[in-house]
C-alpha cells in the first residue's frame, strides 16, 4: 500500500539545530530527529513511506520567499518530495507571492496561526484565502489549549466564507482541542490529518473520529521532526479500518487534494 506522509517539517542544515529546538521549546517535548531533508527520507523510507508532503513556515514575511526557494530546491533533489509553500498575513504584495508558489512547481500553501500569531479569520486574511480557493489547497496548522488564533471555530468561519478553498485542518482538526474540532468542523467541507494525535487522544478515540469525519476527509501526516513515521503507520493500521478506507487516509485522499486523481 502507497503511503505519504502529509505533514512534514524540514530546515536547512544550517539552521536544523536551532529550528528543533526552537519547535521543542515550544510544545515542550524532546525531538530526536535532525529535521533535515536526508533524515525525513532516511526515516520514512525505513517505516514504509513513498512520499513526503514538505514544507516550512515563514513566522515574519521576509522568509516567505527564501523558503519557497529553499522547499523547491529540496523537490528538485528528492523527486519522493511533493512541495507545499508558506504566505505571511503581512506580506506587502501576496499576490506575487502565490505566483511564485505555483512558478516553482509547489502544491500548496502552508500556515501556522500560532507561530505567525494571526487569527484564522481575521478579515486582513480574507483577500489571501480569495486568491487561494480554487487555486492551491492549504495545510492549515489548527488548536492549541494555549491560544486562540488556530481555535476550530475561527476555521469553520473561514470555511464558511470561502466554499472554494480546499483545507487540510492539521491534527484532527485542532490539537489538544479534538472534540471542539469535531463539533465545529463536522459538517464543513475540510480535510484533516492525523499527525500529533493518536499518542494523546487513543487509538479508540482515533477510530471514532475517522468514522465521524469519514474516511474520505482523513489524511495521514506523522508531523515529522516531532515524530516519525513507525509508530504513527502501526496506530493507523491498528483502528480496525478495512482497506478501502487505509488506501483513502495512506494516499488516495492526499492525491486527490494535490491534484493527482
């Protein structure tokens, strides 16, 4: 069975170091791995995964471009790799920007309310998602107990506003806020992934969700540096899903949102 991995973090090698720890930091776990391109592949390829959704997040927005270029080179190099961008809330001309996304070849946009500190649906967001929708899909980070600019409820209303923009909604649709997530996100038109959830929620809670959502909306994503991908593969394949739905969650369902089906 095919399986990529729709969440992945990676960072120059000069940077790597203070990258994992800053992310460490942050939610206050320790991090083996390097978060290098080499390592994600080294580390994947060894627990069954084909391809890697990579991407990285500009937290002001003189990054925007220079990790574009870095996440495309890292593609040209590793042809397992599928691209995805990052935008800032406050680029001066977004715009060219997402014209540079599609230029080099990326599949999408990648945002992280909590680190680029900008509530979901803040209106200044609206003309990005405007220009998104229909164009290029975006993984949108969701959920932290500790802030409220990812909060499920502030996606839904962007999902209300833009029926056009394709959304994956990053772990289970709001870390550490899962069943808050199932009740806003239910009935909308997102996706969502699995990464940095079954190790908190249970395998038992895990399948629940799955059955809520519908496997057709569930993609599988380890959130590499923070995990890889051996134990996350066993939790998923361990649900009692039978193989139609594994096939959707592994693969079919990320190449359908890129545009490969």
């Amino acid at each position: 069975m095919e399986i990529i991995d729709f969440h992945a973090h990676i960072y120059p090698e000069k940077i790597a170091e203070n990258a994992i720890k800053g992310i460490g930091d942050f939610y206050s776990i320790r991090i083996d791995c390097n978060g290098t391109a080499d390592d994600l592949e080294k580390k994947g390829e060894e627990n069954g995964v084909n391809r890697f959704l990579v991407q990285s997040v500009a937290t002001v927005p003189h990054q925007v471009k220079s990790i574009n270029q870095f996440i495309a080179a890292e593609c040209e190099k590793h042809k397992n790799f599928i691209g995805f961008g990052t935008l800032h809330p406050d680029l001066e001309n977004p715009q060219e920007d997402i014209e540079d996304i599609i230029r080099l070849g990326l599949h999408g946009v990648k945002l992280h309310p909590d680190t680029q500190h900008f509530n979901m649906d803040d209106p200044k967001m609206f003309p990005i998602y405007d220009m998104l929708q229909g164009k290029l899909p975006v993984l949108m980070h969701c959920g932290d107990y500790r802030y409220t600019y990812s909060h499920p409820e502030r996606l839904k209303r962007v999902l209300q506003n833009f029926p056009k923009l394709t959304v994956v909604a990053a772990h289970f649709g709001g870390w550490s806020l899962w069943d808050l997530a199932a009740e806003y996100l239910l009935d909308t038109n997102c996706y969502i992934d699995t990464s940095s959830s079954i190790m908190f929620i249970g395998r038992k809670r895990a399948n629940e969700l799955i059955k809520m959502y519908g496997a057709d909306r569930v993609v599988f994503g380890t959130d590499y540096p923070m995990w890889t991908a051996g134990d996350s593969i066993e939790d998923i394949m361990n649900l009692g899903l039978c193989d139609n739905e594994l096939e959707k969650i592994f693969s079919g369902n990320a190449k359908r949102i890129i545009g490969e089906s």
